[in-house]
DNA sequence: GGTAAGATCAGC
DNA sequence: CTGATCTTACCA
C-alpha cells in the first residue's frame, strides 16, 4: 500500500497548509479525447506547478487540427508545432506577439494535432510566486488571460513538451472533487481571424477570472 | 532573403 | 485604441 504522493521527482511545497498533499496527476486517458470533450472536462481542474503554485482552470478553447482554420496544425507539421502532432497529455507551449507564450493540453490521438488552449485560471496556491512574476495591483489579474497564466506559473519555452501525466517537468493537472459546470458558457473563440465561426470557447459561469478577451 | 501576421497585454 | 516586440511561415 503506497500513500498518496505527487508526481516522482516532484517536490510539493505549497505555501496554503490547508492545500494537502499534492494531488494525482489526471491520467493520459483524460486527454486522449476529442479537444472539445476535454476542453469543458478541464473547466474546475487544477493547473499544479511543483513549487506551489496552483490555479483552477477556468475558461479553454479547442483547437482541432485539419479541422480547423483557427489552429497551429491546420496546415500540417512545422518545427513550431511538433508538440501537438505528438501524443495526448503534453504540453503545447508557443511564441507569440513578440513578447508572449501561452499554453494548450494536447489532445486526441496522435498525429491529430488537436490541443486545448488554457485561457485563464483561478489562483489557489502559491499567489506570492505569481505576484513575484506578474506586478499587478488585483490578483484577478494574475491568470486572466492565456498569457497571463503562462506569465504567473513560469511556463516558456522550457515547457514545450513536457507530459503533464508524468508530470516530467513538475508541471499537471489535477482533480480536487471541482466539477465542470453542468453549462458552461459557451462562445466563439478570441483572438482569431481563421476558424472564427467554431464555438470552441467555455469557461465557468461567473467567475471574475475569465478572461476579458472578445470572441472574434 | 524579405515580409506580413500573429490563439496578447497594458496603458492611454 | 494603439504600441510593443520578434518568431514563424511562406513566398520569391
């Protein structure tokens, strides 16, 4: 019998005492699903970083590979989106506007090149590392937006394929009892000028953490 | 080799 | 509403 641990290699040192034991990665399984299934299925999820950082994901968006005009992979493989061509439960970390990274689960089967991009968050644990990594005056401000998430957990580049099953990089989702919300809101997605008619964008009914994006 | 657009954000 | 800031992808 095995008590319940986190991650092997990680070191769980979250800063809330009532936070716990760090909990169970979600299984490869979760995100071996069609992105929009999972994209509402991680709605109430916790994204967990190893050094105590915590947020519960609020608001997603599907990208659907050949599918989709909107995604990285419509127009097949390149360097910049190996990762989502690769297998579920890795991280999908990408460049962009010059100064921004921002993070998506990828999705499905292999090869599909189906991702969910995680738009903003909740923070649970660890808000002094994520003041320290974002100044900003209301903590609403800390995971509002996909930039802003990447921003106050310290994913960049250094993050682009990690499996947040294995939980290689001290990085994963997990599962505290929060379910999704039985409806979602629901819209088109932000940002966009491709695939723009999809409404491939949920996020939890009333939480002041969703982002302030518009759909396109 | 050149260039246009980009799954954004902060400040005015 | 606009500027920041630079990588990527695509075309010549």
């Amino acid at each position: 019998m095995e008590t319940q641990e986190g991650p092997a290699g990680n070191t769980w040192s979250g800063t809330d005492p009532s936070a716990g034991p760090p909990p169970a990665p979600l299984p490869r399984s979760f995100f071996q699903r069609d992105a929009r299934v999972v994209a509402r299925a991680l709605l109430g999820k916790v994204l967990v970083r190893d050094d105590g950082r915590s947020a519960r994901i609020v608001e997603t968006e599907a990208y659907r590979g050949s599918l989709d005009p909107g995604s990285h992979t419509y127009r097949g493989p390149t360097p910049r989106n190996a990762t989502m061509f690769g297998p579920a439960g890795h991280l999908y970390v990408y460049f962009t506007y010059g100064m921004h990274w921002c993070a998506n689960a990828v999705c499905g089967d292999e090869s599909d090149g189906t991702a969910v991009l995680l738009r903003a968050a909740a923070p649970l644990t660890g808000l002094e590392a994520m003041r320290d990594a974002r100044r900003v005056r209301r903590d609403v401000d800390l995971c509002n937006g996909p930039a802003k998430l990447c921003q106050a957990f310290g994913v960049d580049r250094a993050f682009d394929g990690a499996d947040v099953v294995a939980a290689d990089r001290g990085l994963w989702f997990a599962d505290d009892g929060t379910a999704p919300p039985r409806r979602p809101g629901n819209s088109t997605r932000v940002g966009l000028t491709q695939g723009r008619d999809h409404p491939w964008r949920w996020w939890v009914p009333g939480d002041p953490n969703v982002s302030k994006g518009r759909p396109s």
